[in-house]
C-alpha cells in the first residue's frame, strides 16, 4: 500500500505536467488518505458539530475508515444532506447559508478535496489568493501594493451569490477537462446533488456548492480558475500595450523654458518654473499608446487595476460581465461592482481601502513627489469605529459585565487576542497608527472591567498588574497576569500590550510551485490510534476516540472528584483519548468506575 505522501506526490507530478487523471477512483481506497485527513480536520471546531446525523468526530476508529472504503468500493457511498444554518454576514443585516455535513461526509470530503488540491495547485493562476496553501489575504493585497503603480482606475468585482450559483453541469464539465475517470465523477455529482435540511425538512440543490463544507473552496476555485484564464488570455493582452509612457509635452516645454533661464542668470524665474515644473507629471498620463491592466483574485472578489481612460475601463468591466453570464452562468453583484478613480477615491478590496498615493503640491528636500503614483493601503476609519462599538457607551469606554465572569488572566488573554488579530491583518496598512484609537478604547474597557470583579478602582488595577514588556521594538509598558502552578510547571502569563502599530512591509514571495502541501511526518493522535490500546484499560478491542471541545470542560461543576479519564487528560493537555468501547461508553454515562 503506497503512502499518502507517494499518492499526492505522484498526483501533484501530473499536475504539474498538465496530463490527465486516469483511474483515479481507485485512491479512495487507501486508508493512509483518511488517516492523513482525520489529522488535518479533527481540531476544526466543527468537527464536534452534528450535521443531519449525530456522528461527530467523537468515536472515530479505524473501523469507521473501513466502513467508507467499503462503501465507496463497492459504489454504495451516499452522501448525507447537510444541516443548514445561517449566520449573520459582515456589516449586514442579511444572513448567510452555512452547510453542516456529517462526520463521515467531512472526511471523505477532505480525502477528495487533498486529491484534487495536489493536482490542481500547479495549474492554478498566481493571481488567484483564495483557499490556497501559501497564499492568502496579505499576499493578494501584497501584489497590488508592489506591482500596481501608476493605476488610474480601479474596477471592484463581486460575484454575487457565487457558491450558492455554481452550475453543476459546468463543474463537472471542468473536471472531466482533466479527470477521466467516471466513477469519481459520479462521486463528485452525487455530494452535489446531496440537498439540504432546513427545519428539518428536505431541499434538493440543484446549484451551487454548500458553504461550510470541505470540499467547496477547492471546487470553486477550479470553477472560477475559468475566469482567470480568461482575463489573462483576453482582457490583459488587449488591455496592456507599450513599454512606457510618452514625455509629457507640457512638461518638457516648462523644462525647455527653466533651462533657458538659467542660462540668463533668472534666479526668480528659474525657481517659479521649478515650482510649476514639480507640479506636472513628466510622462503623460494620456498617452494613448500607452496601457496597463493588472488583475487580481481573492475566491469572488477580484479587482483590476488600470492605466487608461475610464471608457477602456467600463467596456472591461462589461466584457468580464458577459463572460460571466454566458460562459460561467454567473452574475455581478452590481451595487459592489465599481469603477473607481485611483487618486480621488478609494477602493474596497479584502476590508483595506486601496488608493493611488499623489503628493505634486508638497515639496521639500525630502521629495514628497517620488510617492506619486504609488499604492497606498489604508485601514478604512469605519472599521476602527466598529471595532470601538462593543466597548462605547455614549462615546465612552465602557465595561463589558459578561466579561467579568472569567479569570483575570482569561480576561487580558481574550482582550489582547482580538487586538492582536486586528492590527496583524492590517499590518500592510499606512495608517496602522490609527487603531492606537481602538488600542486605547479596548485598554480602558479592560481596566474598568477588571477594577469591576475585584471591586477596586481602575488605578488600582494598573498598580496591580502594570509591567514592562519586551518586545522586538524594545521595552514597553503594558499590564500582565501571571498565574503560577506549581514547582516543575511552567507559569500561565497573559499580556495586554506590546504591539507595534508601525507599518510592516514583508516582500510576500509569490511562487508558482509552491513547497509540497501535505506532511511527511504522522501526528501524534494518528500515531496512537494506530498503536490500538484502549489508554484507560490497555484493551486491544473496538478501539476508538474520545474527543472533547475544550481542556476547560474537563472541569466539571460540582465534581468532588474527578474520574481517571479526567486526570489522564487533564494530565497529558490532549482534547483526545484513545479508549475502547467500553471505556468510551463509561465516559459518556459518567459512570465513576472507569479506571486507569
């Protein structure tokens, strides 16, 4: 039995080679594949989420993973319908479907989507971010910032409602471009056409890809590398001509005049010229043999970024349309598809505002005017405002009273947490300093909620936990918790502070043939699975896994004393337990006579 790492390889080969896939089917037969796909998804947070059926990765076994291969052998496998549920959408008051599969749906469903991920990587355009290994938001956003100067329009593109309209004839049309094998076809067709339960009650798909399931991002990556092909064959080419623009005649006459002058001694004039000179462009900006068109992918969001005239701009943004309807069946959503002017206005693209940088009325020694033309990456002020909300009252930092429920060193973990989250993504940004505004809000918010569970005022707070921290930028002032466990154990330390707000530009290497995705080495949790032995009662019998959600919920309300299976856990830090079925049935009565 080959290895996961030799059947990805060989398939990442082909991949690369642009040759087909033939009797590919035959792969989901090989355990290794699950084993690999257990250890990559059972630490997701759904994994102990129920979809239509009770299964969840708690009592996960080598059983089970035979149980698939037989079925999917024999062509038996059926597909269970996902559990829909809806959560709310960024900054809208409209909601957005979320799919739940079951458990075994999960792991076949990452089985496949490892497979197709090995083959399609290499073929994928490097203008597309989303869903992929190595590559992200910062990458994307890093793309424009470096290579986009000059742009004069922007046109923002939003697919609307693009995994709920994916044609199901079209994706599989695509896949057998490159997959001859029929029967993972029918695999493939069969998880789409799977339908959904709402309340209970069943609805057939008959489009799109459920959000919230595995194997979506992938398949509608390989639905959408259509459009990518399609902007790099047809729109860059017609759109990109030139190798630089002309000399500006306007500038060119003004120089001709201060060289003129400064042969006749007009220091006066020389140094009105140079004014006028600095505030002119010295290539032109219409140069009609001149273009550019650049492009970029984020999952539906794309935008492109052109030198040009508007008119170019909005017969590109009707041609994508076109294409879109036609070809893909899809649809812009037209109040967020925009054409925007690079210098007076800003765009919208993955939450930074992206405008070009324009500085001709500023001069000093410094030479503010080089920035011209440059990208700018900005953090949108609405979103630090939405950021403040939670922690305002009356414009007021506020306490948050639910909060004070937990420990001090939750409270200051959970709090630097969400700031930490916040300024690392908008590290690109050139006005990162502005969330110092939210920094203080959330720092003052913190303090009154602490001052509120030990009943002491916020200046106590900060002569109790005040500190000074170090950092890559060297000491800080900040506030730390620090609990204490014991000789031999590490102490448990949670900081509020210590975060830059400079600007952080990284050169994000964008390669082609990106390192290999999958890992050489098995996980721990595979390791002891395999090994067979219940870790309770060392019987060899109808072994499985206990899986739990959090380390805290080990700590039971009102437990005198806590079982074995408690302390083995508790003890080694694991969320997992290899037991037997018997053990495992124990646990989940909270019979007290399960022993070590």
């Amino acid at each position: 039995m080959q290895s996961a790492e030799t059947v990805l390889g060989v398939i990442h080969e082909l991949g690369k080679q642009g040759q087909p896939l033939k009797r590919l089917y035959r792969n989901l037969f090989n355990p290794l594949l699950y084993l690999r796909a257990y250890g990559r998804i059972y630490r997701n947070h759904g994994a102990l989420t129920p979809g239509t059926t009770p299964e969840t990765a708690d009592g996960m076994s080598l059983a089970k993973i035979q149980t698939i291969i037989e079925a999917v052998r024999n062509e038996r496998y059926r597909w269970n319908p996902v559990r829909r549920t809806y959560i709310a959408k960024k900054n809208s008051t409209k909601k957005r479907p979320l799919g739940l599969p079951s458990w075994s749906d999960k792991l076949l469903q990452e089985v496949i989507r490892s497979i197709l991920e090995a083959y399609y990587e290499p073929q994928f355009s490097s203008k597309s971010h989303g869903f992929r290994p190595g590559r992200g938001c910062h990458t994307a956003l890093d793309m424009i910032y470096s290579g986009w100067r000059g742009t004069t329009w922007f046109v923002e593109g939003d697919i609307s409602q693009c995994f709920d309209r994916l044609d199901h004839t079209f994706l599989l049309s695509t896949l057998a471009e490159k997959i001859h094998d029929q029967r993972f076809l029918r695999l493939i067709r069969g998880l789409l056409e799977a339908g959904y339960l709402e309340e209970w009650q069943y609805h057939a798909t008959l489009s799109g890809a459920p959000q919230g399931g595995v194997l979506s991002p992938i398949l509608a990556n390989i639905y959408l590398d259509k459009l990518d092909k399609f902007v790099e064959t047809e729109i860059l080419p017609k759109y990109n001509a030139g190798t630089r623009r002309a000399p500006n005649p306007e500038y060119m006459r003004v120089h001709r005049q201060m060289k003129y002058y400064e042969k006749q001694g007009n220091k006066e004039r020389v140094r009105q010229l140079r004014n006028q000179l600095q505030c002119l462009p010295s290539r032109n900006p219409e140069d009609p043999r001149f273009r550019r068109l650049r492009y970029v992918r984020y999952a539906d969001d794309w935008l492109l970024g052109l030198s040009g005239p508007k008119c170019e701009a909005e017969d590109i943004k009707q041609e994508i349309r076109d294409f879109l309807r036609d070809s893909l069946r899809l649809e812009l959503s037209e109040p967020k598809t925009l054409i925007t002017h690079a210098r007076t206005e800003t765009a919208r693209f993955l939450g930074y505002e992206i405008m070009v940088l324009n500085n001709d009325h500023k001069h000093d020694r410094r030479g503010h005017r080089s920035i011209n033309g440059q990208i700018g990456l900005k953090v949108p002020m609405k979103i630090i405002r939405e950021k403040c909300k939670p922690y305002l009252r009356n414009g007021k930092p506020i306490r948050r009273t639910e909060r004070t429920v937990n420990t001090a060193y939750s409270i200051m973990a959970q709090f630097q947490s969400e700031f930490r989250g916040i300024a690392e993504y908008y590290q690109l940004a050139f006005n990162r300093h502005q969330l110092s505004r939210l920094r203080h809000v959330m720092e003052q918010s913190l303090t009154k909620i602490l001052a509120r569970k030990y009943r002491i005022s916020v200046n106590e707070v900060y002569r109790r936990y005040r500190t000074v921290l170090q950092t890559e930028q060297g000491p800080r002032t900040g506030l730390q918790v620090t609990i204490e466990r014991g000789e031999g154990r590490k102490s448990l330390v949670a900081k509020w502070g210590g975060i830059s707000l400079a600007r952080r530009i990284r050169a994000v290497e964008l390669n082609d043939s990106p390192p290999v995705i999958w890992n050489s080495q098995r996980s721990e949790l595979i390791q002891r699975l395999l090994a067979n032995t219940c870790e309770l009662c060392e019987s060899h019998e109808n072994v499985e896994v206990h899986h739990i959600r959090h380390l805290k919920d080990l700590k039971g309300k009102g437990r005198k004393e806590q079982p074995e299976w408690v302390k083995n856990m508790a003890a080694r830090r694991r969320k997992t337990l290899i037991v037997c079925r018997r053990c495992h049935e124990d646990i989940h009565a909270g019979r007290k006579n399960t022993q070590a």
